[in-house]
C-alpha cells in the first residue's frame, strides 16, 4: 500500500514539473530574443498565496487596523508608517535602502500595494478582513494590531493559512510567547522588555518596598504586561495592593479608581493603553488619586501628554518604542522623522516607526531569499543577522521571531519646559534589547513548521 501511495505521489510530482516546464516554453517562445522565462514555483509546492501572490508584477500586503474605536488614534498613526513605507519601497527611497539594500524599487523589482481595512481593534472583525485580502488580493504579508488580542488572532490565522504576518504594535508577551507562530514576527517591544528597562529605573527614583496599584485592561496585553511588571519589581520588595481590572474600552473608570484610592497605594502603575490609559488618567486627576500617590505607564501611547492634556503627564515615567528626539542619536530615525514629517505634518509617533521598519525588515528577508516563497522568507529572519534599524542595530530571535531591541525610558515634561509643541518628554535612558529579554521557551513559544 505504500508503495502504490509513494508511485502515486511521483506521477502527481513528475506530471506537475511537466506541466510547468511546457508552461515555462510556451511563455519562453513568446518572449523577445535572449530572455528567459523566470520560473516561479522553483519546483516548490503552491503554499499559501505563493506562488499567485507574486506571479504579476506587484505584490500586496493586507493591513487590519483599527481606524475606530479606542485605538483608533494609534492606527492611524500606524497605517501612516505603512503607507510611507510602501511609498519608499516603491521610490527606491535612500532610508529604505539603508534598511535594505537589495531593494532598489519595489520588492524584487515587483510594485508593493496596501489593501487597508478597519478592524476596530476586534479579532473576528480583523481575521475576516484578512481571509477576504488572501482569497481576493492573494496578498504576500499581513499587518496590523493594536490590540494583542489581534496580534494573536492573525498569528494563529497567518500559520494556518501559510502567509506570513508582521505584527505592527502588540504588547502581549504572549505574541512571541505561548501563542508565537512559526509565520508570525514583531519587531517592537513588549511587556518583559518594557518592564525590564523601567523597573530599576523606578526603583532607583522611588525606593524599596512601595506599595502598587494596578490599572489592567482585560485582555491578554494588559494581564502580561501587570505581571511583568510585578516580576520585575518585587525583588525591590515591591508589593500589589490592588489590581483593578477593567474591559477594553470601558468609559467610565470611577469604581476601579474608587478602589485605588483607598487602597493606599504609594504609586498608581497605569497599564491602560490608547483612549483607556487618556480616560482613566483624566479621572484619576479628577477623583484626586494623582495627588495620593505618583503615576507610572509602563507601555504608552506616545504622545498621551498630548491627548491627557493639562500637563498631567509631567514628571510621569514610561517606557516607549520610539521616540521623535531619538534622532540627535540615530542618523536614521533623523532621516525617518524628516520624510514622515514632510508627508505628514507632524512628529511620527511609535506605530508608524513600528510599521515602516517592519516593512522594511520584511523587504530586507525576501530580497536576502531572493523570493517570496514564505519558508525561505522565514529562513531568512531566522539566520538571527544583525541588521539595522531606527535604533541602532537588532536581530531577531530564530527561537520565537521576536526582534531584539531597544527600549525607550522617558519622563514627561513640564509644559513650560517643552521647547515646542510636540517636546512632550525626555529621554532619561535608552536601555540596550539584549539584557531585556526572557530566555526562548520561558513564555512557551514553539513554532510550528514552516509548511
């Protein structure tokens, strides 16, 4: 029986390469003069969208972003990064090429399009979008997050359907950890490496042996980001008084905030994040917690001092995977600031940073592969390659896909100290990526298989 199975699968195999080689003729002979067909498929097995995604002369990338809702903010900021990116892989653009350079225009020579639509920070809403670009568009990458939720929703679809996924912005040790997937990357920062940078940090300002209340959003960001952050800190004897765990976009914070102001707390640490973390810091000054015990976020939105308004981000520590003032350190994070500033008008915030560097990273891994054939993609991050970024050189981890990098600890400035209208904080410290992470398996990550 397993022998007429195995003649079997030689005949599909033997016809198939048949079939490609007269295929391969026929075009060739229409070809002019001294041109050869390219052959495609390599002798690989379709997979995926590969290789319709990439037969033509441009390729698409599928992006879910939340454009309403909560996050709503940060994914425009993102989508803007995505759309410049593209832009600069398409031009040929002197940044991308820094970051790339095979690319000269477009992804091997092939034109890069975006399809975008809407996910409102919802899984179903996002896996629906991107099964409708990979059956309609036969897109080659996905893209798009806020919301962990969403990061893991399309890691889980991008390994079931063989397309890879870079995710824009995700916070959840869990993207790269117990839920990482063998299609699926991220190259910004999360809660271990953001808790890791801004523990000592707070330790050194605050002392020993405070007493904490936590804001934590209801979802898998939020209870990985609280619990790093507790790990990270009770060696200093740090203790949680309260952890008051609240829904995704939940209006109204007084209850939760009637809690911490009772619980004694010496710091209120804020894991909210988007319109969350801009309400419930407005009510927190309102019911008078702020002027109880010192404020701290520990993943932020970047310009949340904007959004909160009344200096109320002043003298607050965070921790953040891009800011604009980088550039008095970084050639290109200079160059970055400039173009997006230009198509934009405005300093760019960490999303958009996330996203254009995860293009160009990806870019970067097919021209290196010299296809778009996704496990020879894979193989092509997972060679660890110290390669450049915003902020400085990085690599990703061949164990779990997670790009080692940077983190940024930053303090809020007093408005009167601000020398413009987006100098909204200043670098204390800009913490090296290596020291932060956890070792590969200690969040549970197993990959999967490339096919």
């Amino acid at each position: 029986m397993k022998d007429t199975f195995k003649q079997a699968m030689n005949l599909a195999v033997s016809r198939r390469s048949l079939l490609q080689g007269g295929a391969g003729l026929v075009g060739g002979a229409m070809l002019p003069m001294g041109l050869v067909m390219p052959a495609f498929a390599d002798d690989k097995p379709a997979i995926g969208t590969w290789p319709a995604g990439s037969s033509g002369s441009s390729v698409t990338i599928g992006a879910a972003v939340p454009r309403t809702g909560t996050y709503a903010v940060q994914g425009e900021d993102e989508l803007k990064g995505m759309q410049l990116a593209v832009e600069h892989l398409n031009s040929g653009h002197d940044l991308m090429k820094k970051l790339s350079p095979k690319t000269k225009k477009g992804v091997l020579g092939k034109e890069v399009k975006l399809v975008v639509a809407d996910s409102g920070a919802k899984p179903n809403e996002a896996v629906q979008a991107q099964q409708r670009f990979i059956t309609e568009n036969k897109v080659v990458l996905m893209t798009g997050s806020t919301s962990s939720a969403v990061a893991v929703a399309l890691n889980k679809l991008a390994q079931r359907e063989h397309v890879l996924y870079v995710a824009a912005i995700s916070g959840s040790n869990d993207t790269t950890g117990k839920d990482c997937v063998r299609y699926g990357f991220r190259q910004g920062f999360y809660g271990q490496t953001a808790a890791a940078a801004i523990a000592p940090v707070l330790v050194k300002q605050f002392g020993k042996n405070k007493k904490v209340a936590y804001m934590t959003p209801d979802y898998t960001y939020g209870h990985t980001v609280t619990k790093s952050m507790q790990d990270m800190t009770k060696d200093a004897g740090w203790t949680t008084v309260t952890n008051q765990v609240s829904p995704l976009g939940a209006p109204d914070y007084s209850s939760y905030l009637l809690n911490v102001a009772n619980s004694g707390a010496d710091l209120l640490i804020n894991v909210n994040w988007g319109h969350d973390a801009v309400l419930s810091i407005q009510q927190a000054k309102q019911f008078g917690v702020l002027d109880k015990m010192k404020l701290v976020v520990p993943y932020q939105v970047p310009f949340l001092a904007r959004e909160v308004g009344g200096g109320l981000m002043a003298g607050v520590y965070a921790a953040t995977d891009y800011w604009w003032t980088v550039e008095d350190k970084y050639p290109l994070a200079k160059m970055f600031n400039e173009a997006f500033n230009k198509k934009f008008g405005y300093q760019p915030e960490w999303g958009a940073e996330n996203a254009y560097v995860s293009f160009a990273h990806w870019a970067r891994m097919v021209e290196e592969a010299g296809t778009f054939y996704p496990p020879d993609v894979i193989k092509t991050y997972e060679k660890s390659e110290t390669i450049p970024s915003l902020l400085g050189n990085v690599h990703y981890r061949k164990e779990d896909h997670q790009c080692v990098r940077p983190v940024i600890i930053v303090k809020g400035k007093d408005p009167k100290a601000m020398k413009n209208k987006e100098d909204y904080y200043d670098i204390v410290e800009i913490v090296p990526g290596d020291g932060l992470m956890q070792k590969p398996d200690a969040f549970g990550c197993k990959l999967g298989d490339y096919t």
